[in-house]
C-alpha cells in the first residue's frame, strides 16, 4: 500500500521552488530508471543528469517557456539511440556474455536474429522502437520520484531537435524522447496542487479476460 500511497500523492507539478533534492535521491531514480526492463535488454538509451542552470535556461522556451525546467533541481532528457546498428547490438551482448561468465547457444542465436533483422530496419522505425524503450525507464523513474517524495513532471512539449543541438546529441546518435525535471512543488503557484488526481475508474480501465 505505501507504493501506492505515494502514487496517490504525485502529480504533474505545474510550479518547483528550485530547492535542490540530496544526490542520493536521485541516484535512486537514476538506478530504478537503469534496472527497467527493454525490449532484448538492449537498452537503448541514454539519460542526461542536467544540473547547469545555463543549460536549463536555454531548453526552457524551446519547451513551451515551462517554468518547471528552470525551477527544477535536476532536468533529466531521456534521449534514445537514432538507430540500431551492428555495433551497438554486439556491445550489449557482449557485455551479458562478460557478466554472466558464459556463453549460451541460444543467446548467441537470438543476437544473430536481432543483427540480421534491426540494422536493416528504417532508422524511424528503430527510433520510435528505442524511444518506447527510454519510456519505460522513464515511468520507472517517476514511479522512483514518487516513492522518494520528489516531485516529477513528465514533459513531452519541447523541440527534439532544438534540445537535441543544445546537448550535441546527434552527434552521439541520439534523439531526445522525453523530459523529466526532478524538484520540489511550489503548491503556491502551481494551479493543479490542490486539484483532486482524476483517472479513469478500475472497471472503465480494465478488461479481464477468464
């Protein structure tokens, strides 16, 4: 029940008083973020931690003159890979056969399955694959955010390229997905603080299927 208790408290805070959250919080949300689960566990993301207030600056009007990307303690963009190549495939099944010690017949099949299907792929397509990736990491981070009484607010209202330019990420093959800035509500200013949360009921939500 305490997980969603704290469900229950978060919301989409529309004003943050700018105090700073302890970087152990948000090296909690950045792990939670890390241990989400992707397609073929290749995850196929980055996530940029910005606390530079120049850099905050500059993303604010390119993300509809939010005051929440100013205001927040830490701005995170969740930026997915442009495409899917070789390289980046072989890397992460690299790195399992390191980890585990071994290597497994049926894995190695499974990375020639991905080689001889993905890289051929649209980069497009691959993107909009990568980038629902990068958000379940991004929902596990918000869910973290509730749980350690920081407030997030997810931001989809923003020029991908603009920020994409701004952190140089096509350069690293990237394109910015999405927007988390991690802070404290300023309930003062903020019209939605006091707004009972509205979701669909359980039964209007949910089909089960005996």
């Amino acid at each position: 029940m305490e997980l969603l208790d704290k469900l229950n408290w978060r919301y989409a805070a529309k004003a943050m008083n700018g105090e700073k959250v302890d970087q152990e919080k948000i090296d909690r949300i950045i792990e939670a973020a890390r241990l989400a689960p992707t397609s073929s566990g290749l995850q196929p993301f980055e996530i940029f931690v910005i606390k530079n207030q120049e850099i905050k600056e500059k993303i604010r009007p390119i993300a509809w003159n939010q005051s929440v990307i100013t205001d927040c303690s830490h701005l995170l963009v969740f930026a997915a890979w442009d495409t899917y190549t070789e390289d980046r495939i072989n890397y992460m099944f690299d790195l399992t056969n390191e980890v585990r010690g071994f290597k497994n017949e049926g894995w190695e099949n499974y990375r020639q399955m991905l080689l001889s299907s993905y890289p051929q792929q649209d980069a497009e397509v691959n993107f909009n694959h990568a980038a629902k990736q990068a958000y379940i990491a991004f929902s596990q981070a918000i869910t973290a955010a509730a749980f350690e009484e920081v407030d997030a607010t997810p931001i989809e209202g923003f020029d991908p390229e603009a920020v994409d330019a701004i952190l140089g990420l096509r350069e690293k093959g990237l394109c910015s997905a999405v927007l988390l800035p991690l802070g404290y509500r300023k309930t003062e200013d903020d019209w939605l603080a006091n707004l009972v949360k509205v979701r669909k009921s359980t039964e209007d939500l949910v089909t089960v299927i005996d």
